[in-house]
C-alpha cells in the first residue's frame, strides 16, 4: 500500500499558494503567511516517504511561482538582479544553499526570514504492529507500554514545537531547517525540574550545546 497526498490535496495546497504570491506585494508577509501553510501541510503529509516527491515538487511551485512574482514586481531590472534582491543563503542540511527570504542586508543574520522549503520535510518513521504479539499476554505487556510512550512522546513533542510557534527561543530561526532538536529542562531535573510542557523548551542542537555550557 503507497500512502501519499491525493491529487485533489496536492491541487488544493498549489492553488493556495499560488493565490498568496500573486496577491502579496511585500515578501516578509508572503513569508507570514506561506509558512504555516507549508509546515502544516508538510508535517501532516510526513508519515510516508511516498510523500517526499509531492514534497519537491510542491518545492518547485513555490520557486517558479516566486520567479513569476519578482519579474512582475521589478519588470524594469533584470531578472538576475531582481531575484537577487529577495534570494539568502540557507541554513539547511540539503543541497539547497539558497532560498527565499529577505536579504541579510535588510534584516539581522539571526532574525532572517525564509521561505521554508517543502522538500527538506523530514519523513516520520512509521514502526509497525507486531502483528504475533498479544496485549492481553502478560508477557507482551511491555511492548504495547513503550509503543504507547513513543505515540505520546510524539504529541508532546508536536505540542511544544506548538507552543512556541515552531521557533528555537535561542537563535530565533526555524526548527525545521535541518539541524537536530533537543528538549532542553528549563528548570533541570537534579533541581527538582520536571518533564511538562511548561517546563520544555525545544533547541536547536547547538543552541543546547550553548545553553547548556553556559550553566556549567
């Protein structure tokens, strides 16, 4: 069985997007409002790597459709100084070294905004049933127990990335560019810290490096 989004979703998610480049004038609310769109979509459709092709392809939308948006908006200049305007250097994990976003000239380093791209989603390793197994048999009983804590460990992670809207409170930047993240106690455990959602922060792997070097 090939679990990926149907034609009438992909459709659904590219004429969206196509309706937000093409009625936005300014890149930094096209980047407000295509993001949670993307991520929410991406994160949803994660669960199978059948997903990753529409996941490029909707990758290449974005990139032509914003291709189209720049030669409207600066018809006067050429292409190649046009696009250079709204082009940064990504931080990402992939072959992607460039991506759209606001130019580091007109925005900090550590506040730059881009365009996610669709394409570096990473895909949810769906572990399967062992179908031989009983959760009535004393003898299983473990087994179900840690599938149940992986399912929830799941939720609580997707409950913080939540909470602080998708964004490691460290560096500002997205959590999905690629980089590792770690749940860091805010208040450690050998202090009495607990393992809740007011007590969890996500960072960026380095960024908990940092935090964590600058306690000791």
């Amino acid at each position: 069985m090939i679990i990926k989004p149907s034609d009438k979703s992909v459709k659904s998610i590219s004429n969206k997007i196509k309706q937000i480049i093409k009625k936005t004038s300014d890149i930094a609310a096209i980047i407000k409002e295509i993001n949670p769109l993307l991520r929410g979509w991406g994160n949803y459709f994660s669960i199978s790597y059948h997903s990753q092709n529409t996941f490029i392809k909707i990758g290449h939308l974005v990139w032509s459709s914003m291709m189209i948006w720049v030669s409207k908006k600066h018809p006067s200049k050429s292409i190649i100084k046009a696009v250079s305007k709204y082009i940064v250097k990504g931080k990402t994990s992939s072959n992607h070294k460039w991506v759209w976003g606001i130019n580091k000239k007109d925005i900090s380093e550590e506040n730059k905004l881009i365009i996610l791209n669709l394409a570096e989603t990473k895909i949810k390793k769906h572990i399967l049933l062992k179908l031989n197994l009983n959760p009535y048999l004393l003898e299983n009983k473990s087994y179900f127990a840690l599938r149940l804590i992986t399912k929830n460990s799941a939720k609580f992670r997707e409950l913080i990335y939540k909470k602080f809207d998708h964004k490691c409170p460290i560096c500002l930047d997205s959590l999905h560019n690629g980089e590792n993240i770690e749940l860091h106690h805010i208040k450690p455990v050998k202090e009495g810290g607990t393992y809740t959602v007011s007590n969890i922060q996500p960072l960026h792997q380095i960024c908990h490096i940092s935090v964590t070097h600058l306690k000791q």
